[in-house]
C-alpha cells in the first residue's frame, strides 16, 4: 500500500504543469513542422513579412512611395464607408465655462447612427485657432477629457486631473478641442452605466463588426473621421492647424486618422510605441491551464492588418508631420522613426519622451530582438513600460505644442 502510494505520488509530480516550462513553441521534428494549430500559427506569424514595413535605406522617392502605398492599404482594410446624404451636425446645447464655452453636438455618420461629440471654445476668439481632437483611453470618456462630471454616476472619474482632461488642457491654451467618445463606451456604452462602469464591453461590439466584414478600429476610426470632417467645415478652426492627441487606446484611430487623412497638421501620441507583431510572437508564456495569451483583445483585431504594416511602421509614415511621443517604448522602434524624419527632411518635427522612469538611457533595454517564450509583465518590464505612469503627459506636451504652433506662425 505504501509502496502503491509513493508512486502515485511521483506520477503526480511528473503531471504537474508548470507554465514558465512551456513558454518557448518550438518542433521536436527533424523538418520543423508542427502538429498543434496554435504552433503552426506560431510559425505562421514568425514567417510573416509587413509589406509596407518601413526601410531606412528607402530613397526620397522610394519613401513617398511607400506611404502612398501605405496609405493605400490602410483605406482598404479599415473599409470607411461613403455615406451620403445625411442630415449636418446639430448643436444640442451651449453652456459658459470659466475661460471658455462647452458645447454639445450630435451627428449621424451612417442611417442608423447618432453620435456625439463636445466642443470647447477659449473665451474671446479674434480669429481661427487650432483644433484638436481629443481620443480618450478605454476607459475614458468626452466628459472626462474634458474636465466635466460623468454623465452616468458609474462613470465617474477624476475629472480634476490634469493627466485625465486633454480638453481642458488644449483649451486653457488657447485652442479649440474637439473631444470624441470611443464606439461602444461613454454615451455609445449599452448597459454598462447599470453595472461594469468604465469597464466597457468592447467585445461584443468588435465581434459583430467583425461578422458583417468591418472591425471595431475601422468603424470607431470612421466616427472620428467624420469629427475632423465637421471641424475642417467649422468658421472658428484653422482647418490647416488640426491636430489629433490620442491617449492609449486612442492613439491607434490616430494612426489610422494620419494615414488616410494627409492634410492633418500634428500628433500627440499617447502611449508607448508597441512592435504588436513582435508582440504577439514571444508573448507565449501559457497560463495555468496550458492557455497562451493573446496580446490584446479582439477589439484590436483587424483582418490583414499584419500582412500589411505594425505601428511603428505607420507611425513613421507621419513624417515629416510633426509629432511628439510620450511614453517611449524600444530605443529600436524609436529610433525607426527618427530615420523617417531625417529620411522626409525635417527631424526637428519629432519630439521622443519615455516613461520618467526610464527618462536616462541606461536605465533603459535596448533589445534589437526579444526573447520568446515570456509573459505579459516580462514584456512590460523589457520595452521599458512603467503602466503605473500611463496617463496624458501634458508635462510634457503642452510645452511641445506652444513651441511648435510659434514656431509655424511666423
């Protein structure tokens, strides 16, 4: 009996799943197949080449040609629709401010939609003044940028903060902001005021978009297509000063917003700048029942999307625009943009900011190429993420922004 207890006992230890021992996917074959569909997958990814992924030795003219042609795919695969024939914006409501005006407007970018977004005058308007547009994180809402109480209790938020209300900021400068919700939170929410709050249900919304051949991107991107629309048309902005300033989750419908629309001025990139193939390969670490992680949730799934670019790929192809990155990321992909704008002519357009805590390059990891087999907080840890600092860096971006509108007033 002990004697049968003693090998139980060792057949139990031999069992035991230990998930930092299967981190690393890789053959057992002497011709490098799989037989699991997630490491096929694994190899699948790994053997996948961006076609407009960014070289630095692109000529001048092989450079417009790449964003042209990244352009391009962008309009193909985020698939806007031409909708005609709608009603114009509608101004629901105007109320003072201290210093400035807060609106309140609605409009209707497809035949069953209504959306809406809030406006924030300076008092005293001489003449036109820039126009920033203002996307939140995905917890954020219009309310909270803008520094106005949540207009559900459960949405509420400190709306006091100078590193929540973007608007509040822009507009205490000066300029005119333009603040937007994402689809599916804040007012587009369904039934979380009743009980998730700010924890919005992004994923049901994603995968019915994704039914009917569209992606939560590609239709939260098209609502905020039809704001700078709107703000290009408006008698108080400078249409040729429009900016986007998108935070976190916000900063990929900037991406999207700079590739398709050249005529955008700048952009304030809130977030650090992510390799989300990369990603994706060396984040394999499983949890413990044997389920590897998927980077990001399926909100930020789009149909071929890494066939065709990764962001820092797209965030390049905004040079010689100006634009300042807050929260940094790899030396690596970093240093690809500074090529783009040295590349374009016009490096002193891009501004480059890390997380305080790694603010002095050696407190920094400079990888040219990650390990795989890691989990979420070691991929944290090796592109110089601090997530206990993620949060609009107006400390930083408001100085940038008065700097480069003087500079392109004169």
């Amino acid at each position: 009996m002990v004697c049968c207890l003693t090998l139980n006992a060792r057949s139990q230890q031999s069992n035991t799943f230990v998930p930092s021992e299967h981190g690393l996917i890789k053959s057992d074959r002497e011709d490098g197949r799989f037989i699991s569909s997630r490491r096929v997958l694994q190899a699948m990814l790994k053997h996948t080449e961006p076609k407009y992924a960014f070289k630095p030795t692109f000529s001048p003219a092989e450079f417009k040609k790449w964003q042209t042609g990244l352009r391009q795919a962008m309009k193909d695969i985020m698939f806007h629709p031409n909708i005609k024939n709608q009603p114009v914006p509608k101004l629901l409501k105007s109320e003072p401010r201290k210093g400035y005006t807060i609106e309140k407007w609605e409009f209707y970018p497809l035949p069953e939609c209504v959306s809406t977004f809030l406006v924030m005058i300076p008092d005293n308007l001489q003449k036109k003044v820039p126009g920033v547009i203002c996307i939140p994180g995905s917890g954020g809402t219009k309310e909270c940028l803008a520094g106005e109480p949540p207009i559900e209790p459960k949405f509420a938020s400190n709306y006091h903060s100078d590193k929540i209300d973007m608007g509040l900021s822009y507009v205490n400068m000066g300029l005119i902001a333009v603040i937007v919700d994402h689809a599916a939170a804040g007012e587009a929410a369904d039934l979380e005021k009743y009980t998730l709050g700010t924890s919005f249900h992004y994923d049901g919304t994603a995968r019915y978009l994704l039914e009917l051949g569209w992606s939560y991107l590609g239709y939260d991107s098209f609502l905020h297509a039809q704001v700078i629309k709107w703000m290009k048309q408006d008698q108080r902005i400078n249409k040729e000063r429009l900016i986007v300033s998108g935070f976190s989750l916000g900063t990929e419908s900037l991406m999207v917003l700079a590739s398709i629309d050249p005529s955008i001025y700048a952009f304030v990139y809130n977030d650090f700048l992510c390799n989300t193939l990369e990603r994706t390969i060396v984040m394999t670490e499983p949890d413990k029942n044997g389920i590897r992680p998927f980077p990001n949730t399926i909100r930020h799934l789009i149909p071929n999307f890494w066939n065709n670019f990764n962001f820092p790929d797209i965030v390049a192809a905004i040079a010689p625009r100006p634009l300042i990155l807050t929260e940094g990321g790899l030396d690596r992909d970093l240093n690809l943009v500074r090529q783009a704008y040295e590349l374009a002519g016009h490096p002193e357009n891009l501004e480059i900011h890390h997380y305080p805590k790694f603010s002095d390059p050696r407190s920094r990891i400079n990888l040219n190429t990650l390990p795989e087999g890691i989990n979420r907080d070691q991929y944290y840890d090796l592109v110089n993420v601090d997530r206990t600092s993620h949060y609009f860096k107006a400390v930083t971006i408001i100085p940038w922004l008065k700097k480069l509108l003087q500079r392109d007033s004169q």
